[in-house]
C-alpha cells in the first residue's frame, strides 16, 4: 500500500474514527485503526466491538492495499504535523506503516489487517432519512438526561421510536435518568413506520453528535432489532443496541399541572446560576417561592451562608414552594429555543412540566427535591 494524503483530511478522518477506540484494550487489535486504500479512495475503520466508524477520504492511491496501525498514536503525529503537510503512507514487509511528511519520518508497528473485526449488521429492514440539523436536535436536546447509572442500563441511552396513535405520527426520541426527562418529536419520516423502539447507547449518541457537527446534507438511518447504522458525508457509524426495555415514559409526563408560570429563560437560568454559588456540591439544592408576578430564588447552605434572588414572572395561580437540582434547572433551559419558558406546577411534590415557547415538540420534566 502507498498513498500520498493532505495532512487536513487525513488529521480529519483520524478524529472522527480515533474516539471510538478505548485507551485501554486487553485485545491489542482493538487499539488498531484499519487503514484501506483502493480506487482512489482512503478508507479507515476503528470498533470497539460495539460501535463501528468507517470513514472514506479520495485520496491519491500509488499502490492499493491495507494494514492497521495504533489509533491515537497515529493522530497524534498527524495533529503535530505542519499544516498543508503532504503525508505520504506505505506499507513495509518487516510489518510496519511508514509515514512521511516533508523531512519527518515515522515507522509504526503493524498488526495484520485479517486480524481486524469487522462488524456486520445484518438485515436493517427499517430505513428512512433524515436531515442532519434535524438529527442533531434530537440528540442536542436529549442528550443531557441520558442517564450514567450502569445498574439501569436500560436508561444508558436515547430511545428512539415512532410515535404513531392518533395524534400527528412522529419520530420521538427520550432520555431520562429518574431525576429529569427530556421528550424532542420530528415528523415521522417515510420509512419509519413501524420501525421497533430501540435505545441507542450513550456513546453512540456521542460519536454521532461529533460527527454531525457542521454537517449539512442527509443522514441514511437503518434500524433492526439489533443495530442501528447511521450513514452521511463519507461516514458509516454502525452500532449495537442496548438490549432491555425502556420504562414507560408517558406514566411520568403529568397532564394535569394548572399552575402555570412564564418567565424569561435567560433571566431565569443566571439567576439560578447565581444563587446556587453558595450550595453544597452535592445536593446543588435551589428553592423557588412563587407568588403573583415574582419569584423568589432561595439556597441556604449551613457552611457558607444564604442567597435569595426575586425575579419577576407572570404567575397569577395559588403560591407554591418546591425545590429543584439547580444542576437539572440550567440543563433544561439550556436547551430552550424561544426567549420565554413555561413551567406547569401541580404541588411541591410532584413532576414539574417545562415547555419551550418557540418549540411545541419538545417538553421536559423535572422531579422536585426537598429543600
């Protein structure tokens, strides 16, 4: 194998697929990034038996052929070339990958490419497209409630399904990890009817989001009970499911939550974040006393003293008090299109109800604490 890359999108393509592969690996393949070059294009792959990224790059092909080489070591010596280098890459006999870049010279150890897993996905018999910025909400605005507790693994992850009962069918990603729940809807596309609910891995959601970043044409999504592929711009990232059931979500949303109030997002949020300077790491415990037309923004922390904050808001309903993780707060409307958000209280023990005004497709819930 010989090729002759840019050093741009050769640095490019090594860190979109170097992310997936672990830093520590008992199986040393898997530290391995798969190098393939044929009819003008460079292709390289990293797994890490549960995530695949294939990215291809046209590239100038001297000889064809294929060979794997340590992942982050490789970047890393991309990353610290000069720019606009040309990096020229060959295979030796002795089992090592040289590189070249103007008077730099590396020579890495080699692994034998027929060594390298390939990861089949199998039958994907649901497909549908979708437009990146679209793909890149639903992730953007779930992605925070993703829960990181191992023991419910079932909630390690956005579920993904399609939402078809008598309302407007649409494609519906959910996360929530107990404490907060985010629920984002994009019109079902064609194809994705019927298509089974699956949770897509945490990670997964992860390397996507990476990989979308500035993308702006269509994502191919294919679905199966098992895998699901995402394929957009010369990347394929092909992953496994979480294997379980998520909760039913719908229990947790509360419908009939009268007391309302509107406030201005941005207000709001560094409000929030002002007061609960002074709470414990821990609990990051924030108090809100809610009256007509003010809210009162309390945190008592016994080792470093109090912060009250009043903003005003349009409230018109019965006073309530109730405590929320000002953490789960500054998430919530950090994900708010519109300038004004809108709470839904019942009491200050049950789920509070959070509305985007610019976005009726996305709603959050949020748990109370005591405080």
């Amino acid at each position: 194998m010989k090729i002759t890359i840019e050093r741009g999108a050769l640095l490019k393509s090594l860190n979109h697929v170097q992310s997936v592969v672990e830093r520590r690996n008992t199986i040393p393949i898997l530290s391995n990034v798969l190098i393939k070059a044929e009819d003008g294009q460079l292709s390289l792959t990293a797994t890490d038996l549960d995530i695949e990224v294939v990215e291809a790059t046209d590239t100038d092909v001297a000889q064809g052929g294929a060979t794997t080489a340590p992942a982050h070591t490789l970047y890393d010596i991309v990353r610290k070339l000069p720019e606009g280098a040309q990096v020229e890459l060959a295979t030796q006999e002795e089992g090592r990958l040289q590189l070249t870049a103007g008077r730099s010279r590396f020579a890495l150890q080699a692994l034998p490419q027929e060594d390298f897993p390939t990861m089949t996905a199998g039958s994907l018999p649901h497909r549908f497209e979708l437009p990146a910025e679209h793909m890149r909400r639903l992730i953007d605005k779930t992605r925070f409630a993703i829960s990181t507790e191992e023991t419910r693994y079932y909630l390690n992850g956005i579920y993904l399904h399609a939402v078809e009962d008598g309302k407007t069918p649409a494609l519906r990603a959910v996360a929530t990890d107990g404490h907060r729940l985010a629920q984002v809807d994009h019109d079902l596309p064609d194809g994705a009817s019927g298509m089974p609910g699956v949770i897509v891995p945490r990670k997964t959601v992860l390397e996507l989001q990476k990989l979308l970043e500035g993308d702006t044409g269509n994502v191919s999504i294919g679905v199966s009970e098992t895998k699901i592929r995402f394929e957009f711009g010369g990347v394929v990232l092909t992953s496994k499911l979480i294997d379980g059931t998520f909760p039913d979500y719908g229990r947790v949303i509360p419908v009939d939550n009268d007391k309302m109030m509107e406030v201005d997002g941005k207000s709001f949020a560094e409000a929030v974040d002002r007061v609960s300077t002074i709470s414990t790491e821990k609990s990051r415990a924030v108090k809100l006393n809610l009256e007509e037309g003010r809210l009162t923004l309390s945190v008592t922390n016994p080792d470093s003293g109090s912060a009250t904050e009043e903003i005003s808001v349009s409230y018109s309903a019965s006073p309530i008090e109730i405590g929320f993780n000002a953490r789960y707060l500054l998430d919530i409307t950090g994900q708010l299109d519109g300038e004004q958000a809108v709470f839904a209280f019942a009491d200050s023990g049950s789920p509070t109800l959070v509305k985007d005004t610019e976005d009726a497709m996305a709603i959050y819930v949020l748990m109370p604490m005591r405080v």
